[in-house]
C-alpha cells in the first residue's frame, strides 16, 4: 500500500468524507484516517441520522398514541412500542448510510486508514492503527475534519446511563418515567420530543430567558408554546447546579440562573446538551506549531489555511455553525482550492432546521440582528392555519416569516415554524443564492395544494398583498 497521497484529510465525519470524495474527484491520490469503527463521523453514527431516525418512529408513535390518526379515521387497538424494533430501525438507517460513504469511498478509490491520526510535521501523519502498529502517511496536504464533542457542565459526570449526553439519550433501553433535560437548545428539544411522543414527563432547564436564544426571537416563542401544548415543560433562566443519584432515582439541584433559592427536582434520566466543543485531542496541533482560536477551534483564514502552510481544517472544529452541510460545503470547497478552482461558501446563506414537531428552519437574518444592525427591513407573515394542505393534514401550527430589505426589497432571512419547514427553507436559500427579492418570489407560480404557498403568501405580505389571509 503506496503511503504518499496528495490529500491526508483526518476524521470521516460530513466535512472529511465529502472532502475526499471531491478530491478523488478532481484526480488527487486521498486517504482518510477515521478512528471509529465505522465511517461517517459524528452525523452519520451519534448524531443526525440516529436522531432522525428516531424522530421519525416516535412521531409515527405519537400520531396514533395521541389519537390525531384515529381523528381522520384511521383506528387501532392495542398500540405497543417495541423498544427493540425501535432502536433496530435507527441502526439500519445508521449502517446504511455508514456503509453508504464505505462504498463511495471503494468506489471514487481513496483509502480509509483505520486508527489515530497525529500531525507530526509537515507533510506527515502518524497513524497509531487499530491493531497496535503505527503507520505513517506522507502528503502534500492535510486537511483536519476531527468535528466536535459534547461540552461538559462541571459536577455532573456523564455515564451515559443515567445521566447522558446525545449519544446515550439515543440508545435508552426503556421509555424514562421522567427526562430533565439540561440545554433549551437543538439536541435537547428535539431528543425531548422523542422521549416526550414516548411517554416520559420532559422538564428542559434553559440557563438564558428563551429556549433556541439564536433563532429569531418570535419563532422561538412560538416554538416553546407549541412544545407545551405537546407536554413539555420548562424551566428558563435557570441553572443546575448538581446532579445526585439516589440508587435509580437523581436529584437535580436547580437555581435562578441569576442566582436565588435553589429546588430540587427530580428526574430518572438527565440529558446534558449544552453545546458542543471542537474537537482536537491527541492531534498533535500544539507540537505541529497549528494556532488554536479562543474557544480552542483550530484558526484559519477564509481559505481553510491554518497558520501551518499545507494544513488546512474544515467542520465543527473550525468557526462557523455545527452543521453537517456546513462541513460538506467546507469540504468541497478545499477540495477544489487543492485543485487550483476559486470555490467560495456563502456563511450568509446557511439554512437551520430542528427536526421537532412541527419543524423550525430558518436562512440568513434573525429580526434582532437585523435591527441590531441597524439594517430597515419590512416583514411579511404568512400563517399555516390559512395553507389549505396544511389544514387537510390537520398541522395548522406555525408561520413563515419573510424578511426584506426596505429599500431594495432584497431577501434578508426567511423563517418558518410548521410543517415541512425543513424543506420549504431549501426555496429560500435558492432565492436568497440568487439574489431575490421578495417580489421575485410572490411572482414565482408555486403549485396548490402545496405548503410551499405559505412562502408564496408570507413574500406577498412583505407588500400588504397576500391574497388568503
Ligand atoms: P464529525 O462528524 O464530528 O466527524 C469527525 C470524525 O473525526 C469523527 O468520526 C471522529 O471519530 C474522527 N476523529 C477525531 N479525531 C481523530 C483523530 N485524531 N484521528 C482519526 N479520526 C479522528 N447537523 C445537521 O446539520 N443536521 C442535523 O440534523 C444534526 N443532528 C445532530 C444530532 C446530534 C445528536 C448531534 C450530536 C449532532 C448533530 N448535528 C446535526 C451536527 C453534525 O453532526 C456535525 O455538525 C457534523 O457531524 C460535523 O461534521 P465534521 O465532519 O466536522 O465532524
Ligand atoms: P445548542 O447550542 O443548540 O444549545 C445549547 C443550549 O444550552 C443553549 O440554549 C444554551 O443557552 C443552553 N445552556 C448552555 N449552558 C447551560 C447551562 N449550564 N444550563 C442550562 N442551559 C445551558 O447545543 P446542543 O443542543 O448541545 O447542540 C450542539 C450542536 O449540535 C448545535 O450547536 C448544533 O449545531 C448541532 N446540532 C444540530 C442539529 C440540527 O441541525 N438539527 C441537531 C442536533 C445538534
């Protein structure tokens, strides 16, 4: 096996794989180092896939538990969750898509090296192999895409069993009689929702006065009502302070994050999902001379360059949002840098979705930072109780909210709390690449019954003139 590539790209994960496949691509010789197991990173193996998987059999659960399918006449008797099934179904999906990047990579030649991969200079990467020896890979380029890990609350020790993180809260065995669930953010409402749709009795402990603090401030407050209505409750503005375990059973001590009297709340499971952190253990940065930002993500430039000429980073472990299509779009485009082409990422045009019930997605600017910025915008508002298809499903909760320029009429952010909204963001973006106005989206024929003419609608009301409400 030669060990001189063009492209060393250490870690599996969106940002790496797809880095390789683009590279192999354009004709350079590819290697990727991946210590886990299996390929795919943290998205394909604990984190996006896994999640939506499970989303989607509990919301298949929940159609029927709550009695929303018997309501359009669909009736069952004896409904009966196979918590076996259930996690069976969520490892499929895991190792189609795991073996899905095995194939890609066979497929388009690029080697994957099993072990840990370190920077020992440039140019080189020690690979300490799963089987115990060590290989060393020399390469034109390196490019780290070792993604991120769970940030930890100090005094409370994840044992994954108990007390959780993402990774455990989606291997549960049974369904928790209660889940409190530390972090009113991505992962803890939607892997709420997954074990709420199951039964258990979910409290989400928010440090800030809002849950989801970095979407637009109106959508997170319908958001949270929507979630209460489904029977979660929570507990903003405050903090835990210690978690304690009484045989099965944990106290969590909590207090007003601005500080008062603490209560003790109790709880059989405790997810802890407070953000994530970059990921460089045991990569060698420090001795390889590559600088570090203050929250300890690799520094580069707008080129993906480290300060070390020929390694270049790209994913979580790099500034930005932590999203898998944000590292994809990374990972391209250093590919094609490699290859001499003038690739860009457009950070301004980078969709968000929960894949909650109902979906909240968004692209480009919240109100508050447009108004923090000082930009003048008009704002058009579309709800989905007036969508026909919306209402023949009966999943009339949310709204489309589009945002413009004042002067120009130019697309500044688009957000959306309803059904679909994950998809529906995708017109959006496009309009938003392109360069479009609101108007140019109003004028834009979108087919009925379609819940894309909620879009339609909220761009008309940016002008005074939607036509059904
Ligand atoms: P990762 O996917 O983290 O991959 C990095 C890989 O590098 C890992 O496999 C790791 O084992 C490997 N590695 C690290 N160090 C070394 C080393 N020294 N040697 C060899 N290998 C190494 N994002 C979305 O866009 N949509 C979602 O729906 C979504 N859902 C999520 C749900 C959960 C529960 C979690 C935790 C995250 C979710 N994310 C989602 C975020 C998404 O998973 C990340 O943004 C994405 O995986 C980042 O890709 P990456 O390539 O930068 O790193
Ligand atoms: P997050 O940043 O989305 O939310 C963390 C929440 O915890 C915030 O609301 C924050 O104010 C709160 N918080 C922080 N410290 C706290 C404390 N001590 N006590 C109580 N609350 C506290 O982080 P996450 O939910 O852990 O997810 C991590 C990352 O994974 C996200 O940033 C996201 O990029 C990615 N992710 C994305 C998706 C998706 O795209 N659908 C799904 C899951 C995860």
């Amino acid at each position: 096996m030669a060990d001189s590539f063009d492209v060393v790209i250490i870690g599996s994960g969106p940002g790496g794989y797809v880095c390789a496949i683009r590279a192999a691509q354009l004709g350079m010789k590819v290697a990727v180092v991946e210590k886990r197991a299996t390929l795919g990173g943290t998205c394909l193996n604990v984190g996006c896939i896994p999640s939506k998987a499970l989303l989607h059999a509990s919301e298949r659960y929940h159609e029927i538990a709550s009695g929303h399918a018997a309501e359009i006449g669909v009736k069952t008797t004896g409904l009966k969750l196979d918590m076996k099934a259930f996690h069976a179904g969520k490892q499929q999906a895991i190792e189609q898509n795991t073996k899905g990047v095995e194939f890609l990579f066979k497929k388009n030649k690029i080697e994957a090296v099993h072990g840990t991969g370190k920077v020992v200079g440039k140019g080189k990467v020690e690979v300490a192999l799963d089987g115990g020896k060590t290989r060393t890979l020399e390469t034109k380029n390196i490019v780290i895409a070792t993604g991120s890990d769970v940030t930890r609350l100090p005094g409370v020790e994840i044992d994954e069993k108990q007390v959780v993180s993402s990774t455990g809260a989606l291997e549960l065995a049974s369904v928790p009689k209660k889940l409190l669930v530390i972090g009113g953010g991505v992962i803890g409402l939607e892997l709420g929702s997954v074990w709420a749709r199951l039964g258990s009795e979910v409290t989400v402990v928010e440090f800030l006065d809002r849950i989801t603090p970095t979407m637009d401030a109106e959508v997170s407050k319908q958001f949270q009502r929507v979630l209460q209505k489904q029977g979660l409750a929570f507990k903003l503005g405050t903090k835990v302070t210690g978690v304690a375990k009484s045989g099965k059973a944990l106290k969590v001590t909590v207090e007003p994050a601005k500080g008062g009297d603490a209560e003790t709340l109790d709880a059989d499971v405790v997810l802890v999902c407070i953000g994530r952190v970059p990921y460089t253990e045991g990569l060698g940065l420090e001795e390889a001379g590559v600088a570090l930002d203050e929250r300890k993500r690799v520094k580069i430039d707008a080129h993906f360059r480290t300060n070390v000429e020929g390694i270049y980073a790209i994913g979580d472990v790099v500034v930005g949002p932590m999203l898998a299509h944000k590292a994809e779009d990374e990972g391209v485009a250093v590919a094609e840098m490699l290859a001499g082409q003038q690739p860009h990422v457009n950070y301004d045009v980078i969709p968000n979705v929960i894949y909650t019930w109902p979906e909240v997605a968004s692209v480009g600017k919240t109100e508050e930072e447009l108004k923090d910025a000082g930009v003048k915008y008009r704002s058009g508002k579309f709800p989905f109780t007036a969508n026909g298809r919306a209402r023949i499903a009966g999943m009339t909760d949310g709204f489309v909210k589009v945002l413009a320029d004042a002067a120009t009429d130019r697309v500044l952010g688009v957000h959306i709390i309803g059904p679909d909204a994950g998809t529906l963001i995708a017109e959006a973006a496009i309009a938003m690449e392109f360069g479009a106005s609101a108007e140019d989206i109003a004028r834009t024929c979108h087919a009925h019954p379609t819940l894309s003419e909620t879009v339609k609608e909220a761009a008309l009301a940016v002008d005074g003139r939607a036509l059904h409400m």
